[in-house]
C-alpha cells in the first residue's frame, strides 16, 4: 500500500499550480499597472504641453489661470483628473504649466503608490 501512495503522481499539477499561479499573477499585473503609469505620465505631461502653449499664445480658452488649469484638466485623456492638479504660472522660461497627480494602483497586490508630475514651459510670442 505505501509502495504505491509513493508512486501515485494524481494532483501533483494542481500542486505546481498552486506554487506557479501567485508569481504568475503578480507578474500579470505588474506588467498591467506599468503600462497604467506610463498612460498616465504621458497623457499629464501631453496635457501640461498643450495647456502650456495654449496658455503662452493667449488663446481664447485660456485667458485666466483658471481657464488655463480646466483646460489642462480637459486634455489629460484617460487620467480621472480636475483642474486643482494643475499650476499655470509666469517663469524665467514664459508660460509654465505643471501637474502632480496620485497614482494609485487599481490591483491592490501590487503597492505602486505614488506622484507623478509633468511639467511644460512655452516662451510666449513677442
């Protein structure tokens, strides 16, 4: 009888499995939430560069700082993000646009919590 328990291989997949699927996952997700955080760095740091310019060439949508910050809020495709993340300011370098937004990620495995910022400067015309 022990002979033969010792030689029965029946459920030792569901055992490798078992050992395989928490890396498996992590890996998964990990790949997933990278690609979240590079959506939305690059879809703050497009926004900031838009509003920047849009804020430099004093376009109509953007004649105050607050136009110039709901604007921002509106290109930032993807990111659930209001105008209170974004600063428009005057600089050495002209009009200056920058953001911080929490990142926080939606599997709760994977501890990725923290800021992302963009920035943008455009001169204004002469």
């Amino acid at each position: 009888m022990t002979r033969r328990l010792h030689s029965d291989r029946h459920g030792s997949v569901a055992a490798e499995f078992a050992l395989v699927i928490p890396l498996l996952l992590l890996l998964s997700f990990g790949i997933i939430e990278f690609g979240r955080t590079m959506w939305v760095r690059n879809s703050l740091q497009s926004a900031v560069e838009d509003a920047a310019r849009c804020y430099a060439l004093k376009r109509p949508q953007c004649t105050t700082v607050v136009d110039v910050k709901s604007y921002a809020a509106s290109k930032a495709m993807g990111v659930p993000v209001t105008g209170d993340a974004f600063e428009a300011t005057v600089a050495a370098c002209g009009r200056q646009v920058t953001a911080d937004y929490s990142f926080v990620a939606m599997v709760p495995i994977i501890p990725l919590d923290y800021t992302i910022s963009a920035s943008a400067c455009r001169p204004a015309p002469a």
